[in-house]
C-alpha cells in the first residue's frame, strides 16, 4: 500500500487479465493499461477515494467521468447515467462490438474509441459538445453513426473518424 500511483503507460502492452488497484493509488496515468489485449477487469478497491470500478471498468469516485475501459471486455457496454466525460483512451483497443452513450455525455477524449475494430454502431448524445482528436479513428467496422445534435460539434481535427470505411458507413443527422 505504499504506491500512490500508476505512470502514464506503466502496463501498456502487457499480458494482464484481471487487475486490483488499492485505495493507495490517487493517480493513473496515461494509458497505464493501454493495448493490455488479455485485460478483462479492473477492480478499485472501495476504499480508494479517487477511483472506483463497476463491471471492470474504471471511473473517477463521483463517476462523472470513464477513465478506463479493459480490452478484453466484449458485447455490449452502456455508459453509465450521470456520466458526462470519456477520458483519452478510454476504449482504445477495445473488442466490444456496441457503445450506448448516455444523453448526458458532454465530451469525448482524444483516441478515446481509436481502434474498436469491432465497434459497428455509435450514436452522438444531443449535449454533447466536443470529439477529441482521432477519438474513432481506425474503428474499421463502424457502418452507422447517429449525430443527435441541433449545434455542430467541435471537432478538434480531421482525424476524428480517420480511416472509417466511407463506402459502408453512414452518418444520419438530424432533420430539423
């Protein structure tokens, strides 16, 4: 318990499946469980008063925000209600083949769903105001993207949905 915290990669690319993190850790870095391709759970301690875990995945304690998604989590994966911020990374990587965001969510981080070469489907929430850079990019199979919002949205850069097939995918919007 005399480790505070987890630097920026400090796991990344490593063969971990399940990982605890004690109530000591009040730090994660960037990345520090990014690529971990056999991580399907991470478990926060209760007592941690910077982090919690449901279902494996990571939150800050008043689960405002998703810091961490495993890897290996597959399926189905709804954001929880009350969120309102996905952090850099977040899913990068990820096998889940569905993401239901919440209407809450006001914000998406940078890489956030790069690389979810499973991830066929992704509605845009009405409040949400801004995509980070490359936050869906390389998402090879997404074939449908809902954009549910009456103000553009502020892209940080053209690489948000770089690499997507635009032949097979299709971005409805609304009609006002």
């Amino acid at each position: 318990n005399t480790v505070t915290s987890l630097g920026d990669h400090a796991f990344s690319a490593s063969r971990l499946t399940t990982v605890s993190i004690p109530k000591s850790i009040n730090s994660i870095g960037n990345g520090a469980f990014l690529f971990c391709n056999l991580l399907n759970e991470i478990n926060v301690d209760p007592e941690n008063p910077s982090f919690c875990s449901t279902d494996g995945v990571v939150f800050d304690k008043a689960k405002t925000k998703l810091l961490i998604c495993p890897t290996a989590k597959s399926g189905s994966y709804a954001v929880p209600e009350g969120l309102i911020s996905i952090s850099d990374d977040s899913f990068n990587g990820s096998i889940l083949t569905d993401i239901t965001l919440n209407d809450k969510l006001a914000s998406i981080g940078n890489n956030a769903f790069a690389n979810c070469v499973n991830l066929r489907t992704i509605k845009i929430p009405e409040k949400l105001s801004s995509i980070g850079t490359s936050a869906f990019a390389n998402c090879l199979k997404l074939t449908s993207i809902s954009v549910n919002v009456a103000i553009p949205l502020n892209l940080k850069d053209q690489s948000t949905f770089n690499q997507i097939n635009k032949t097979n995918c299709i971005i409805y919007v609304p009609f006002r």
